[in-house]
C-alpha cells in the first residue's frame, strides 16, 4: 500500500505513535507498506514551529529529515499539478494544506491516512488513523 501521511498522524508516528489505530501503527511499521510526507506537511510543520505553536526538540531543518529517514518516510513533493488539481475540489475544507493533500493523494493514487473527518467528503481512499 502507498500512503500519504496526514502532517498530524506523521507528527502522532514520531512521538505518541498510540494516538493511531492499531491497523494504522500496523500498516505504517510494516516495510512492504510505502510511507509519503507531503512538502505541504514540512511547510505546515515549518510555520507552525515558527509562531510557536509546534514545539520540536530541533529545528524542523534536522528533525524532519532525521524522523522520515528513521521511519522509512520518502519526500512527495509539490507539482504544479498538485497545486492546480485543488481548484477543483468542492470546498468541504478550506485548510489549504489539507486541501493540497487530498489533492496529491487523488492525482498520485495514494492512499491517505488521517484522523480529520472532514477529508471522508471527498473522493479519496482513506485509512482512518
């Protein structure tokens, strides 16, 4: 399975990894299972470390590098596709990260796993963490 991890579930992976389901601590430990970290999560995880509303123990510069080496976490980055396909999402969330997510997860078939309830509007595999 391909997974793109929602930034709070890839956060909950590094430091509290029972805050997932059972099925979902199951899925991303298991090696056969491909892991993906958006640029929009390392943006996100970025300005909120910034305002001082994610505390880390190091700069997101070394801890997100380090953390997706450690849990087998590849990089997706950001296309103008990815960017472009949002417009055409019906507007049942207006974070702009979450939005850049579902529409990475629908473009590049992958499946995303979260716990925000609002991403189950739109037409996109979910895995409930």
């Amino acid at each position: 399975m391909r997974i793109l991890l929602d930034t709070q579930c890839w956060l909950w992976m590094q430091v509290t990894p029972e805050k997932l389901s059972s099925r979902s601590q199951t899925l991303v430990t298991d090696p056969e299972n491909q892991l993906f970290l958006s640029s929009a999560s390392s943006w996100e995880i970025a300005i909120k470390y910034s305002i001082g509303k994610l505390p880390l123990p190091m700069p997101p510069t070394e801890y997100v590098p380090s953390r997706m080496e450690a849990s087998g976490t590849s990089a997706l980055p950001i296309l103008h596709a990815h960017t472009l396909h949002v417009s055409t999402l019906p507007l049942h969330h207006g974070d702009p990260f979450d939005r850049l997510l579902i529409a990475q997860a629908q473009l590049e078939a992958l499946t995303l796993l979260t716990s925000d309830r609002q991403f189950g509007a739109y037409e996109v595999e979910i895995l409930w963490a």
